[in-house]
C-alpha cells in the first residue's frame, strides 16, 4: 500500500465486480478474477511508483510511451475479466461485457447495471419481433 492511487487517479483502483453479478458467477470464475484483482493492484502500483519517480516538470517520449503501455495493459486486463465473466451470465446479458472506451473506476460493470440490464432486456425482446419465431430467419421488415 506505499504507492496508491491519489483522489485525481481513481482509474488506478481495481474496480470489482458488482454485487448483483459477483453473487452468480461460479467459485471458478470468482477465484480467477481475485486472482486477476490482485495482479491489477500490483500493475496500479507499478504505475504510481514509477510516475513519483520521474521529475514532472518534463517527461521524455519514452516515459510518456512506458505510462500509457501499463494503463493500456491494466485496461485490457479489466476487458479480460469482463470476457472472462461473460460465459456465466445469461446470453440476452452478454452484452455487459463489452467493451468501452470509458470504464467506472469502482465497479467493472459501471455504476448504472440496473439501466444496463433493463436496456439490454428491452433491446432482447425487440429482436425476438423482428426475427420468425420457428426459423430464426429475419422478418419481411428488414427485407
């Protein structure tokens, strides 16, 4: 803990998962992602400690390149364990697990699930009346 994140960098922090999936997920894919969870904490560390360690009036090209590299490597970490929750959600919800160009810095899923799931339910359904119920062959409406 001698390198947290400050206030301003809160994107550093793991973020978990929410609750409301956390809760169906089976033991495997919750022990994976702890384990993933502490590899990202090691990464958000390494990170802290080599940014106070470089003077920050001026950073040279190859200091900026190194912090964007292990930023973009923790991103595609959080993307990872999204994918790697994907399998035991439900189908019409796998959608949650895409990916974003902006991720909520406490929870993996955003702080707005609830919205998320009732969007994702909605945009199910409207699918399910354009696609032939028997066939799954799409409808004369987008013919």
């Amino acid at each position: 803990d001698k390198y947290l994140a400050p206030a301003n960098c809160a994107s550093l922090n793991v973020p978990v998962v929410n609750n409301s999936i956390w809760g169906h997920i089976g033991g495997g894919i919750r022990a994976q992602d702890v384990k993933i969870q502490k590899v990202l904490k090691l990464l958000a560390s390494g990170i802290m400690a080599f940014a106070r360690s470089i003077d920050g009036t001026s950073l040279s090209d190859e200091q900026e390149d190194a912090l964007a590299l292990l930023c973009s490597a923790q991103y595609e970490i959080n993307c990872f364990r999204k994918s790697a929750i994907r399998p035991d959600l439900n189908p019409i919800f796998a959608g949650l697990c895409k990916t974003s160009k902006t991720q909520t810095p406490s929870l993996l899923f955003g702080e707005n699930l609830s919205k998320q799931v009732k969007d994702l339910d909605e945009e199910s359904k409207a699918v399910g009346l354009i696609k032939e119920p028997s066939t799954g062959k799409t409808s004369q409406l987008q013919r």
